[in-house]
C-alpha cells in the first residue's frame, strides 16, 4: 500500500486549511478568486461562451476547501472539517447571488431553451455522477502526490463547481426554479463525489495513520460518522440522477421516433423538416414546403406506427413560394 511521510501531510494541510500565520491571506486569495470566477463563469454563460466558462473553471478555488474536507475528516480535524464545510457552503452561496444579480441585467431570460450552458447543466445524469467520482480520484492523487500536481488544471476543467452555481443564480431570476435545481444537483453532485473519491484515495495512501499525531490544535470527531454522511450523500444525489437519466432516455428515444415518423411524412408531402425539439408539454416540429399543406392526419398515423402516438407536438408548417425577378 501507498504511504506519505509527515512532510507530505504538512505539505497538503498548508495548500488546503486556512490556518496558521497565512490564513488571512488564504481566506483574501479565496474570496479575491471566487467572486472574480462567479463573475467570468456567468458572462461565459450568459454569452452562451463555452471557452469563457472554462477560463472560470481554472480560476475557481473552491476546488481548496472541498478537498480539505476531505483531509479534515481523515485527520479527524474538526476545526478544519467546519472552517472548510463553511467555505463551500458560503462560497457556494455567494455565486448563486453574482448569478442572480448579473441576471438583471440581461434583457431576455437566461434559461436552458435559448442557452446551450443552461441547458447543458439542468439535467444531470448518473454518468456525471461517474466522471465526477473519476475526477475527484484524480484530483486526490494529484494533491498527494507532488509529482503529478501539474494535472489540477485539468481537473478543474473536468469538475464543474463554479458555473452550475451561476446556472442556478441565473435561473433563480428567470423564474426557472426546476432548472435552477437541475444545476443545483449537478453541483451537489460533483461536491459528493470529490469527497467519496478523496476519502477513498486518502484512504489508499493511509493518510489516516498521521491523525493520532497531527499537532493542529482543537478537538477530534469521530471519522466513522463523518465518513457515513459522504457515503450517505453520494446515495441521496444518485437517486435523483437516476430519475434523471431515466427521463432524458425516454425523451431521447420519442425525439428519435418523432423524428422519423416527421421526414416520412414531409418526404411524402415534397416538404422537409426543420426541427424537432422539445417544449414545455410535448415536442415543436417544424417543417417547410411548397403549397399545398401537407395532412397532418397522416403525420398522425405515422407516429403511431412509431410509437409515439400518444405524444403532444405542435407541428408550425412554414409554407414557401418561388418568385422570379427578370430585369
């Protein structure tokens, strides 16, 4: 089994507690990054930018206080575990606020039907869920391992903490409150994970063993317990992502249906589909052709050989005509 020396777990509580002679100068640092993040994470969502979204999560440093989580609970820190809990927690809060405050001052609604970053955050899945497990992993071998450090970059682009939290402010002031707590799952889902995934990494690397001798001044909590409510957790997120990915499934396979059965019946007409998306209460089909119309009672009959005849479509036909201009 891997082991760390007294160094290396001095080595880790230096880059991850905010204790000590530098504390205020972390907490400053921390704060400094995070409202600057919260601000580049909702104007690259906003402008819909992904390459803006991503700066922001090279910027974020609430990467810092979750894995010090994990390494309070492993050292059975409880100053540490609660100075750390309360960072996230108000870091957390405090981009929800930036969000809902850049959100007024954008004419239209940011939210996920005209906004692929929206959209790309409010429904998580249980896959997300694994690579966060796997990001996580690799973010605790990282810090562990000084010679492997240069990959965090990475892995705050993998784990995305920063720009969920600016999807919830945003949608918080559109009025979306079931996508705000789509965006809100991805980000609890994602703190879950990186502390199941440290917890077990630490535990590979029997960082435990240097609890009974840390010199770090309060009293302990039992590491039993705090270790249950992570396992706990990663159950309670894993239940909602699993209704989730169930309904983005079942929907992926009526689009597919709904689909096919809309390019038979526009090839028939001479016409062509424009788009299949989803709205509110069902699916939006659009389609464009010469006169005549075609018959939607054949689109009808048509899904129902696919299927998805029981599914509500508003069906917008988009005639169009030829005129010739001679000079």
């Amino acid at each position: 089994m891997a082991t760390l020396s007294t160094d290396d777990i001095t080595r880790m509580r230096d880059q991850l507690f905010f204790e000590g002679p530098s504390r205020f100068e972390k907490l400053s640092r921390f704060w400094l990054l995070l409202s600057l993040s919260a601000v580049i994470a909702t104007a690259g969502v906003i402008s819909d930018s992904t390459a803006t979204v991503i700066g922001a999560m090279i910027v974020a440093p609430l990467m810092t206080p979750i894995l010090g989580l994990v390494l309070g609970i492993v050292l059975a820190d409880r100053v540490n575990v609660a100075r750390s809990l309360a960072l996230v927690l108000a870091g957390a809060a405090a981009v929800v606020l930036v969000g809902w405050a850049l959100g007024h001052l954008v004419a239209l609604p940011v939210v996920a039907a005209t906004n692929s970053q929206v959209a790309g955050r409010v429904h998580p899945r249980l896959i997300d869920l694994v690579a966060a497990l796997a990001t996580g992993a690799v973010g605790s071998v990282a810090l562990a391992r000084s010679d492997i450090s240069d990959t965090l970059p990475g892995v705050a682009i993998a784990i995305s903490l920063v720009p969920p939290l600016a999807v919830v402010g945003l949608t918080l002031e559109a009025g979306a409150t079931g996508q705000a707590a789509g965006a809100l799952l991805l980000f609890a889902t994602n703190v879950a994970a990186i502390l199941a995934s440290g917890l077990v990494v630490m535990a590979i690397y029997r960082v435990a063993r240097h609890g009974a001798i840390s010199t770090a001044p309060g009293p302990r909590h039992r590491r039993s317990g705090a270790v249950a409510l992570v396992a706990a957790s990663v159950v309670l997120v894993a239940v909602p992502l699993a209704v989730s990915s169930r309904a983005v499934a079942r929907q992926s396979v009526e689009e597919r249906d709904l689909g096919t059965a809309a390019q038979g019946w526009a090839d028939e007409a001479g016409w062509r589909v424009l788009e299949v998306s989803k709205a509110v209460d069902g699916y939006r089909l659009r389609v464009a052709g010469a006169p005549p119309e075609p018959d939607t009672g054949a689109l009808q009959r048509r899904m129902d050989d696919a299927g998805v005849g029981e599914v509500h479509v508003v069906v917008e036909l988009v005639p169009e005509s030829r005129v010739e201009i001679n000079p």
